[in-house]
C-alpha cells in the first residue's frame, strides 16, 4: 500500500455534508467526499462517471487538523439577469485561516496517478467550493510502505507560520487525526459523506465509520531551551520577528 498526503490551506474553506437548500454548513474538517471531488476533478473525471469515481471512493482517508481555523457565516443571493429576479438569500458558513493534511491510502499505481494529476489537474482544485481556492499547492507528498497514520504522523506540521510561533514553548504539539475506521477501531462515529455518485442532478453519499485520536507531532520552531550551560539569553522581542520568505 502507498499514500498519498495532500496540504489544504487557503483563506476559506468549507466541506459540507449536510448542506441542504438554502443553508450550507461546514465541517470542521476536509470531508472524504470533498477531496475524492477534488481528486476525481484533478484526473478529468466527470460527475455522472460512477465507474472511474468507484477506484476513488473505495480509497482509505484521514486527515489532521494543524490548524483548526475560525467558524465564519456569510449571506449571499444571485440575481437572473434574463428575468431579473432575485434569488432566496442564503446562508453560507465558511473556514477561515484553516490548515489540514488530508491522506488516502491505496494501491500504489492509482496513487501515483493521482499524484501526477494535482501535479497538472485537468479542472482546479478548489477548498470544498469553487471560491476557495487553496494558498499553496495542495500535493505534499508520495509514500510508500506506510499506513495511514504512518504517513500523517511523520509529516511535518503545516500550519502557519504566526500560529507555530503561538507555540514556539512546546517541542511538540498534539493535533486531533479523524480516519476511516478499521477492523481493530471499536470507539467510531458515522458521517455521511462516503461518496457514491457526483451527477449534479442526484449526487449520493453513503455512512462511512470514523476514528478519532490525536498524534503528537515535532514542533520545528520550537524556541531552544534556555540555561543557564548554554548561554542563550531569552529575547522578549523574539515574538515580533517577521516571518521569513
């Protein structure tokens, strides 16, 4: 087995799985059936394509919450410009300043397709709606002969650089890791958000099982520990520094 591990970073985000009408929530973290759309996308498959979207769905995800963001709620409404009506004011809730890692773990050739496809997708990939587009480029890495948790442990932590400096006292932080469950996993939840069918005009999810646990994960900027055999005096400035390029 290999995985694939992805960056989701951007100024908003959102991953609906409940989202009815008018009301569109988020969860506070990427869905299953969010970033297979957005891997489906990558390799030009189309929505009404259960076939080429079955491999896909069938793939094992987690994802790890380096920087959990904030909760916004936005109103939006449209206008025809045919008829001129109005359309129904709707009520939009966003991710804000949000970081995870997203992995899927699978056969190794379709992984490494995947890979080559963020790499150069045939659509953009977008943060769970069309107007979040991510900050950096969503592929992070390829590896091979880890698990799940494997992979999401040994990445390094990808949160901002102001929020790691929130941290800078902790040589390691713990971040909460939601994954499908396995065969050993007694304690899970169920989210509807296993993806069966995109076709816009009757897109289907199934319940999939969810684990919950945190992973404790090497904070590199750490501030170095100060005493009195090293000689390294504490800077109370050292908090305003800029961050680098």
């Amino acid at each position: 087995m290999s995985v694939l591990t992805l960056r989701l970073a951007g100024p908003l985000q959102a991953w609906g799985a409940s989202a009815r009408f008018v009301r569109r929530t988020t969860e506070s973290a990427p869905t299953k059936s969010g970033v297979i759309g957005m891997l489906a996308a990558a390799k030009g498959i189309d929505r009404g394509d259960e076939e080429n979207l079955r491999p896909l769905a069938a793939l094992r995800f987690g994802v790890r919450i380096d920087q959990p963001g904030t909760r916004l709620r936005d109103f939006q409404t449209a206008h025809h410009k045919a008829t001129g009506k109005s359309m129904p004011l709707s009520e939009r809730f966003y991710l804000a300043d949000a970081v995870f890692v997203a992995a899927v773990e699978g056969e190794p050739g379709l992984l490494a397709d995947l890979y080559a496809a963020l790499r150069a997708p045939v659509y953009a990939p977008f943060l769970g709606r069309r107007s979040c587009p991510p900050a950096r480029p969503v592929d992070l890495g390829l590896h091979h002969d880890l698990n799940l948790l494997q992979a999401l442990a040994q990445e390094p932590w990808q949160a901002s650089a102001w929020y790691r400096r929130q941290h800078r006292q902790q040589p390691n932080v713990t971040l909460p890791v939601l994954h499908e469950a396995d065969t050993k996993d007694t304690d899970t939840d169920l989210l509807r958000d296993q993806p069966v069918s995109f076709a816009a005009e009757h897109r289907r999810h199934s319940l999939r099982t969810v684990v919950r646990r945190e992973l404790a994960i090497r904070n590199s900027s750490a501030a170095p520990r100060h005493t009195a055999t090293t000689g390294i005096r504490h800077d109370p400035l050292a908090a305003l520094e800029e961050e680098s390029a």
